[in-house]
C-alpha cells in the first residue's frame, strides 16, 4: 500500500514588499485598509457565487449546488499562485471557508462523520467542507453510510487507511454491498495528545483511546506510562468524554478534544510517527466529473481462473494509467473469492480509464466505478 504524504510545498521568500521602519500606528492603518479591501471583495465574490447559484436554475438542495471539480480546480490556482509568506495549507484553509460561505448563501450541506464531536473525522469535515456545514455526528462508519443513502445527510466523510497503522477494512468492506459514491478524499495530518483533567501525568492510572490511536502511539506509552491500564473505546472523543470524570484517567485524542471536554493537555504530540496521516473518503450519492487532476477507486471482483490477476492491471498500463494502490479483501460472494480494490490516476469520464475499465470488464466476474475525484489538496 503507498502511504502518502500531505502535498504541502513551503513557499519561498515571502515576495510581498517590505516597508522597513514604519511605526506600529502606520502598519496598523495598512492592516486595516487591507482588511476593509480584503472584505469588499469578499462581499463581491460572495455575490457571484449567489449568481452562480441563480445561473444553475432551481434546484432542490444544497447538494445541488455543490461542484467538487470547481472547488479543486480554485484551490490548486490558490496553491499555484501562493508565493509565500504564508504556506500552501494556511491559504488553502482560508479559501476553502470562503467558498464554504459562499456555498451556505444557498443552505448549508449536511455531513454526516463518525462522531462525536472532537475526532479527527470532524477536522476532515471541516478541512474539506470549511466550516460552513451542518455537521452530524454519528455513531459508526456503517451510520455515515446509512445516512447518505437514505439523503438525511448530503455527504459522509470516513478514515479509510492510516499511514502508520494501514487500511481500515470496516470502510472498504462497506464498498462491498453499499451504492454509494466516492466523492473526494481528505488526508489529514494526526497528532495525538494525552489529556487529562488536571494535566499532571504522575496521577494517570488508566488511558482510553481508540485501539488505532494507542497503536499510533506505543513506544511513547511503553516510554512514558508503561505501568498505566490502557483501556480502548469506540473513539477517541469517547474516550476524552470518559476521562472528565475522573483524576485519575486520561485519554489519547486530538487537542480539539481538550477543548470541546474541558481537559488539559498532558503530553503532545505523542504519536510515534511525525508524518502520522490518516486519509478519509468523501461518500455521496453521484458521481461528479472531472477536475483534471483525479483518481479513480475501483472494485473489482476476479474470476477464479490463471492469470486473473493479471489480466485486471494489463489494461492499465496499455493506457498509461499509473496504479496508487491494490489492496484484496474476501469478496463475500463465496469461498476464497476475492475483491480488489484498486485506486488508479484519472477519471472515468476520460478516454484513457473508460478503454481500460472495459477492457478489464472481459476478465473480471464484475467491475464497480467506486467513484472518480480530485485529488486531495493540501
Ligand atoms: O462555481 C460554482 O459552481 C459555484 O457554485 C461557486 C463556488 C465558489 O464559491 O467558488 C461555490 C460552491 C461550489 O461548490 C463551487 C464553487
């Protein structure tokens, strides 16, 4: 499986004029025609995208309005512009919440994450939907799916592999049966802190966390609190939940968690790894098309016969699509029968991804478009 790293280039030397010698009273009155400028247009843009909206006819949702393939495309000129000082990511995050707004001018989406509020799942929302959403938390990966099929939620957002702790199979398995479509993906930076009510790690005799947090974070355990009971629950906001009632408890979370459960912060990061990211998959209804920089996740059920295997990846490099990703998993449709699921560079409105996925048709037992999506931006 290839882990991948978050796309953050630093920008270089910051290009901005400088006006050295300027007193704090000058510099502020500059701030404060910039911000009066910045907020114009913002007020501008905003206006637009309400046109836009107007110009797209009378739909029924705000799912109606949204257009991932636009967004992508905003974000990689933000990223291709950027000149520093500021970097790819910050700048990202900002323009992200404006479209965000834009978009909620028309009503906000729905998004449905496995809750409660403080996972990481939460920041994968809002670092892709902005903050302008209605979150809904909820209490299984199987429930974000159930949601979305049944539109009480516009999208879903679920962890589908960790770069430390690798693919979460309860996600891939959900492919298996469900319609749904993948609609983006996220990859988020996961830094685990150890929380507790009054901070002081000489009183921590329990730990709680998610089993996959307590993975991410061994040897800082066996390092720093060998002798503690380490105790694993459904999330790790669950697990800060727990921690709150007692001195004598902590929880492994992100630091949003702190804040939403009144804890302090112990120790943190504390995750083994420092380049700890874990990718979500953005699940919708349809399909959207493309946004020119785009990947493709397929499921693809092999017919029990030599050579399979490869008969289902010739296709791909006869058409010069590169594979990201193969990962097999029992295809519940008998014995020892196997689902791939293959995660390659394009769209399945492109040329290139609709010859290879009919020629792969004539060897496997059943080919399903999972979905085709921008790649994740910073
Ligand atoms: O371009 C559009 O289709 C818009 O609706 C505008 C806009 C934006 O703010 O730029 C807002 C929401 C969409 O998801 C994409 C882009």
């Amino acid at each position: 499986m290839k882990s991948k790293t978050p796309k953050t280039k630093q920008p270089a030397e910051k290009k901005a004029p400088e006006q050295p010698g300027l007193d704090l009273a000058t510099l502020r009155e500059r701030i404060d025609g910039i911000d009066r400028h910045i907020q114009e247009l913002i007020a501008e843009r905003a206006q637009f995208a309400n046109q836009v909206g107007k110009a797209k006819g009378k739909l029924a949702a705000a799912v109606d309005y949204y257009r991932p393939e636009r967004e992508a495309q905003v974000l990689r000129r933000v990223v291709d512009r950027n000149d520093g000082p500021l970097n790819d990511e910050v700048l990202v995050r900002l323009f992200r919440e404006i479209m965000s707004a834009c978009l909620a001018q028309q009503e906000p989406l729905k998004i449905g994450y496995l809750g409660p509020e403080g996972t990481h799942s939460q920041q994968a929302v809002y670092k892709h939907f902005g903050h302008s959403i209605h979150g809904l938390p909820l209490s299984s990966i199987e429930e974000v799916f159930q949601e979305v099929e049944a539109g009480h939620a516009d999208f879903g957002v679920v962890p589908v592999e960790n770069s430390t702790q690798g693919t979460i199979q309860s996600t891939l398995d959900m492919f298996l049966t469900s319609k749904l479509k993948i609609c983006g993906e996220v990859e988020l930076r996961v830094h685990q802190h150890l929380l507790s009510r009054n901070g002081r790690i000489e009183d921590i005799e329990r730990v709680y966390s998610h089993p996959q947090s307590f993975a991410q974070c061994k040897a800082w355990l066996r390092q720093y609190l060998p002798k503690a009971e380490k105790i694993p629950v459904s999330s790790n906001a669950e697990a800060a939940r727990r921690a709150r009632n007692a001195e004598d408890a902590a929880a492994i979370a992100g630091i949003s968690a702190a804040n939403v459960y009144g804890l302090k912060s112990v120790a943190g990061p504390i995750e083994d790894r420092p380049d700890n990211t874990t990718r979500f998959l953005v699940i919708g209804r349809e399909l959207f098309p493309p946004s020119g920089n785009d990947r493709t996740s397929l499921l693809v059920f092999i017919k029990d016969q030599p050579g399979a295997l490869y008969h289902v990846l010739a296709p791909f490099a006869k058409h010069g699509l590169s594979m990201n990703r193969i990962e097999s998993r029992p295809g519940h449709t008998g014995l020892w029968q196997y689902a791939f699921f293959i995660d390659v560079s394009g769209h399945v409105h492109e040329e290139a991804m609709r010859h290879a996925v009919d020629e792969l048709d004539e060897y496997a037992q059943e080919v399903k478009v999972l979905g085709s999506y921008p790649v994740a931006i910073a």
